[in-house]
C-alpha cells in the first residue's frame, strides 16, 4: 500500500498539526508541521505506512497457527504443504518420515529451483535434526553460528531418487547473502545437503517483509516477485535463494498460510 491509496487529512492541537488516515479501519496520526513541505509530510505518511504493514507481516509470523501452506514462486503455486495425514503417500515414501517426527509436514513440489531439477517429495519434521543424521553429513550443532532451528527437511526427487536434506538455522549475518529491505526482518537461514554431506550452493534466507518491501527490493535485485498482482493475503514469510557462489538470486518464494 502506499501513500496514493490514502485519504489523508489534517487536524490541529495548538500549535501542533498532525496528518491522519485509517488503513484497513485502524486510525492513524502523523505530525506534519506547517513548517515542512507537504512532499516531507508525505514522506513521513509514507514511513508510518510501511512500519504499519511491517508489523502486520510480523504478525502473520508470530500468529501462524496452521500447518498448511501454499508456496508460491514466480507466480504460481509450486508446493503444498499439509499435514502427514492429509496427503497420500506410497509405502517407499512412508519411509521416508522420520520415526517420531514431530508434526511432520508433506509436500509434493516442482523442480521449481535449483538444486532440485524436477517433482519431488518435502518432509518436515519440526524439531532440531536428530545426532544420527548430523553425523551421517558429517556435521556437529557447534558448525551452525546461528544455532539449530527446530526443523529440517528430508527431500526426495522423483526421478532419480536423490535425497537431499535440508538443515536450518538461525540467521547469523556472518553466512553474508543478500541484503535485505529496511522493512524486513531475516529469521532463518538454510542449507541443502547431499547425503555425502556436501552443501548446495543455493542457500535459503526466510525473510519477514512486507509485501511492498520485497516486490520493491525483487526489482532492484532483478528477481521475480513470488506473488501473483492481485494476491491480498499476507504471506507469514518469504522465501530467497541465494547463490553463495555467484552472490546472485536465485528464486524467491511466500508462503501463505491456508485454514480450514
């Protein structure tokens, strides 16, 4: 949203004058001294604006309740993400779910970014990845700064059958990456794993933003916006990947959360 989409009028207290608007039915006031230009008054509407959507986004975040997911990329729908129960899976793929995962999450994507290069299958299990698989990659917590976060991922791609595993962690600046938009705030960072325990190039940055900040900041860092022109919800994270080698992105996806 931005300044144009508003009515803004102006009140006076004394000597204090201040410019007022309501979004989305929320009042809200500005001081808009007679002394500045009506360009500085709507400079600071327009700073109010995006700390107000800013911390709508923060609480699609610190809400979110469900377990279902849409994710977009470019434009469309590239996975669903549901709850275990809710998907039908084969005996092979059952195997797959870590014994006692804890509310473990399927999703059925495309080959949508690299590095997978077709369909597959994403399972989540939301806790910190057991010992038995950081040994398997050769990894100890102590090698993740930011500290592990409390899910991981199990990948599988169709055709080959090649697993990947993805482990996340807290944001910790040292990683480098991208620099993301004042209005945003990065949560986690994640890494993709071969079963030898390499690590992809294209690492994930998970961003709280506002949609404004991340189509604007999409264009300056010639990406394509995730969301379709005319999606109103509000995605509860964005999604980069970000080539560590290049230092160039690679995709960026949202994440809208689906009740009911």
């Amino acid at each position: 949203m931005n300044v144009s989409d508003l009515t803004i009028t102006y009140r006076s207290d004394g000597e204090a004058r201040y410019a007022c608007f309501t979004i989305d039915g929320r009042y809200s006031e500005v001081p808009a001294p007679l002394e500045i230009s009506e360009q500085d008054h709507i400079a600071i509407v327009q700073s109010r604006l995006k700390d107000i959507c800013m911390a709508d986004a923060y609480s699609a975040f610190t809400e979110k309740t469900t377990l279902s997911d849409d994710v977009y990329c470019e434009g469309v729908v590239v996975r669903e993400d549901r709850p275990l129960g809710e998907v039908s899976l084969t005996e092979d793929e059952m195997a797959l779910v870590p014994v006692g995962a804890s509310q473990p999450i399927v999703g059925r994507y495309t080959g949508y970014r690299p590095p997978y290069s077709g369909a597959g299958l994403s399972i989540y299990d939301q806790r910190q990845p057991p010992q038995e698989l950081l040994a398997r990659l050769n990894k100890t917590a102590s090698d993740f700064a930011g500290g592990l976060h409390n899910w991981y991922a199990i990948k599988k791609d169709d055709a080959t059958g090649t697993i990947f595993y993805k482990l996340v962690e807290n944001y910790d600046d040292s990683h480098g990456g991208p620099v993301f938009p004042e209005h945003s705030d990065a949560i986690w960072t994640a890494k993709i794993y071969r079963e030898n325990g390499e690590a992809d190039k294209n690492v994930d940055f998970f961003v709280v933003a506002t949609k404004e900040a991340m189509r604007d900041w999409c264009n300056e860092n010639s990406a394509i916006y995730p969301l379709p022109q005319d999606e109103s919800r509000t995605p509860w994270i964005f999604g980069v990947v970000w080539d560590s080698e290049a230092n160039t992105v690679t995709a960026v996806k949202a994440y809208i959360p689906i009740h009911g």
